[in-house]
C-alpha cells in the first residue's frame, strides 16, 4: 500500500480531479435537469418513497444534509469519492503501470456510468459512497488482519451500500469475483477465506433486509411495487432459470445495443468486441502458461463465462429489475481485472489504442447528453414562460404540458445523449404535475396549478401545430410542437 501513496500518485490523483471538472463542468454551472432532479432538486424530502424501496440509508444521509441538496457541494464531494473508489480499486487489483493506471484514471472520468451518476445531483453523494463501501468491504477483508475490520467492518459497510442502493450488490459480487479469479490464477487463493466472504455477503443481506423491514415498520411505509420491489425474497429466487438468461441477455444489450447506452452511433460495438478478443486472448495465454491444475483452469473458464451473471445479479433478488447505467457500476471493475493480464506489448498496444477511441466516444456522448439536456431545459423554459406571459392575467387557471421533447437524427440532437430519448416531464400524469408544479416555483417563483387528468388524456389524441392555447378552460402548453 505504501507505494501507492508516493508523490507521483498523488499527482495522478489531482489530475484526476481537475479531469473531472473540466469534462462534467456543465453540472456545476448549467441548468441540468432530469425528470428525477426537477421532482428533487435543491430540496429533497422524499425519503418515504426511498424507504418504500428499501433504501433507508438515503433517508440517513437525507438527515445529515437537513434534506438540502446542493448541487456544486454534492457534485465535488463525489469527485473526491471517484477519486478514492480509483485508489481502492487500483490498489486491490494491483495495478503497477503508469499507462494502465493513466486509462483507468480516464475510465472513471469518461464512463457514461459516472456522467450518469453525476446526473443525480440530490443523491450522486450517497450513490458513490455506496459504491466505495462496497468496494472497502473487500479491500478491509483482504488488506487487513484486526478481526473487527476482517469481519464486523465489511458486514456494515456491505449493508450500508445496499442500503442506499440494492444494485449495488452486482458491485460487490463482482469486485468479490474478479479479485477470487486474480488470487486463483496467482495460486494465491484461500478457498477458506472465499467462504468466510461469502458468508459475510450472506449475513450482510440478511442484516439488511431486517433493517429494511424494521424501518417500513417504524415509519409506517409499505414496500413499493416499483421495478416490482415489493417481491424481494423467495419469489424470485424461484425464477433463476429465466433470470439466467436474463443475466447474458443484459450482458449483450450494454455492450452490442442502444437499450441501455447508445452504442451503435459512434460504433462502439466494435470497439467493445476488439476489446474482448485481445482480452480474450491474453487470458487465454495466461490461463495456458499457468502452473494451475487442469481442474483449476475448467474452474477458471467456468467463473469467467459466468461474468455475466455476476454483474447483473441484482436481477435474481428484484424482480422486473429494468438494468440502466445508474445500476452498471459494476461493468466498471472490468477494466481494472482484465487490463494486468496484458503481458504481450502487441496486444497491449491494440488494447490501449482501442480504449484510447472509446475514451473519445465516451467523451462526445457525455458532452452530447449535457448539451441536450441544456438544450432541453432551455425549450421547455422558453414554452413554459411564453404561456405566462400570454396568459399573465389568467394564472388561476389550470396549466396542462402535453407531449415530451424528442429529438431525432445524430447523438447531439438527443434528449439524454448517451441513455435514452426521454423528456424532463414524465408520462405518468401525478410525476408530470409534480414535475410542471415543481419547475415553476423554482424557475419563477410562481405556484401554478395542473389540470384534470381527463383533459390530459383528451389531449394526449388530438395534438395540433400550436404551441400555446386553450382548452375547456385550462392553458395547454403543446411540447408536440418540438418534436
């Protein structure tokens, strides 16, 4: 550990930091908003909707901040938390090279995973420190020989983690894997000690679902049915055919489809299967020159073709778990297992240069998404403040946005440049009023109120080229016209 602290790291580590308010500079100082961020921004109070969903460790965090967000503190305090989760890993996995270690640092600056991350200023804090806990859970257990931080330490940090976000369990399965694949091909690996691990995972789940339940309890919440949450348990562990499947369809759709990151734009499908063939390759070689036995090399072609599973394992313990990039953090360790195995300066070569284009694609996207969603902001500021003003004389009457802004054409004109077309408002009728209610006390200052839901469904079938008018006594504001 000591050599990791020298001075030359630490100043990998403050490039890292300035690299990451130049690239997510628009955070700081533009308007940014996300259907999540409008309904939460600046003050959140939520937390009975976060406790519904089993995560009582927001509504911890929620009590230290006294509910504010404040989006330039949270954003730099996850900054300091990126850098750290970069430490911790590098030094877990053993990274000795400058040059590894310089594209790593890039990793966690470019990822697509981190910018999205960063999106959710209200709770980009408890989200980063629940993916280092996940990551220092393992890293005390290994690194570590008081019995307190070998095992009581790595049970809190695990239910912490979980806590705040139960994807997050992908995370530190996958950590936990990569780094039992790492000591197995050194012939280092403690089948023991691998155990005792898992059964720490299995104490920290249990741990966390009585304190789940004991706080819906005390606060009198129900478990929600969001991404069907209210069936963690048996239920779907008796779905673990069809979640396996589930598992290597996912696996396919982050890296070869648009489902989960816009992939096919700037081709990054190819990108990410040049990757895996050198990959591939040089495990291969490592695997053969091995002194390992015959049955420890089935065994470690076994855990890697299951590499799948293990990243998306939250699916097996919540149903209907849609997988998006604020739930991919564990995508994010593979990097930091697969790149020392790159022994032949060949392949290494290939390797870095293949990164090198994926780190410029990750690069345009994040700027692509912050730029539209700028854009975004600006339109629905600009419709929004035209019906005031129009109708200035007339704000007792109730307001209705119909329709969302979708762009269509290249990855700068897109809504969400590297996620999704999805607009700020959402669909569902009581998110959207919340949303338009929400948006025009912070922007203007103005309670305005939202019409009836049947006149917004009546709209919804009859859109027309105007942007501002009126219907049955309610102002409409006609987002369609974006389209």
């Amino acid at each position: 550990m000591k050599k990791m602290i020298g001075k030359k790291e630490n100043i990998l580590y403050i490039v890292m930091f300035f690299l990451l308010v130049i690239v997510h500079f628009p955070i700081l100082t533009k308007n940014l908003l996300t259907a999540d961020v409008l309904l939460n921004n600046s003050y959140y109070n939520g937390y009975s909707w976060e406790l519904s969903l089993g995560r009582f460790g927001l509504f911890g965090i929620g009590l230290l901040k006294s509910y504010l967000s404040v989006s330039t503190i949270e954003t730099f305090l996850s900054f300091l938390l990126i850098g750290i989760i970069t430490y911790l890993l590098m030094n877990l996995f053993e990274i000795d090279s400058k040059v590894q270690k310089l594209f790593l640092v890039l990793l966690m600056v470019l990822s697509p995973i981190i910018s999205s991350t960063l999106l959710f200023t209200y709770c980009s804090v408890p989200y980063l420190l629940a993916f280092l806990c996940g990551i220092l859970s393992l890293f005390l257990f290994y690194k570590t020989k008081k019995w307190t931080t070998r095992f009581l330490l790595p049970i809190f940090l695990m239910v912490i983690s979980l806590s705040m976000y139960q994807a997050y369990l992908s995370l530190i399965v996958t950590v936990f894997v990569c780094y039992q694949l790492k000591l197995l091909l050194a012939k280092k690996i403690s089948y023991q000690e691998c155990g005792i691990y898992v059964l720490l995972m299995l104490t920290s789940m249990i741990v966390y679902f009585m304190g789940m339940k004991i706080t819906q309890l005390l606060f009198h919440v129900s478990m929600a049915s969001y991404s069907n949450a209210s069936s963690i348990g048996i239920n779907t562990i008796l779905d673990i055919p069809h979640k396996l499947i589930e598992s290597y369809q996912l696996f396919f759709q982050m890296f070869f489809t648009n489902e989960i990151e816009k992939n096919t734009y700037l081709g990054n499908p190819i990108l990410y299967s040049g990757i895996g063939i050198l990959f591939l390759i040089s495990f291969g070689i490592t695997l053969w020159k091995s002194k390992l036995s015959w049955k420890e090399k089935v065994l470690s072609c076994i855990i890697l073709f299951l590499f799948p599973v293990f990243l998306n394992c939250v699916i097996f313990v919540i149903a209907e778990a849609k997988l998006q990039l604020l739930m991919s953090s564990s995508y994010l360790i593979l990097p930091f297992f697969f790149l020392p195995y790159l022994k032949d300066k060949k392949m290494m070569v290939l390797t870095f240069l293949f990164l090198g284009v994926l780190f410029r694609n990750y690069l345009i996207q994040d700027q692509a998404t912050y730029l539209t969603l700028e854009n975004t902001y600006k339109a629905y500021d600009t419709a929004i403040r035209s019906a005031i003003d129009t109708h200035i004389n007339e704000l007792d009457k109730p307001f209705i946005v119909v329709g969302n802004i979708h762009s269509e054409g290249p990855i700068a004109n897109m809504n969400y440049g590297y996620i999704a077309d999805e607009g700020i408002f959402w669909d569902e009728y009581h998110l959207r009023k919340l949303g338009f209610e929400r948006f025009c006390q912070q922007e203007y200052g103005l309670t305005l109120t939202f019409g009836d839901e049947e006149i917004y469904e009546e709209l919804l079938d009859h859109p027309t080229s105007e942007l501002i008018y009126e219907y049955k006594d309610h102002i409409v504001i006609n987002l369609y016209q974006y389209i």
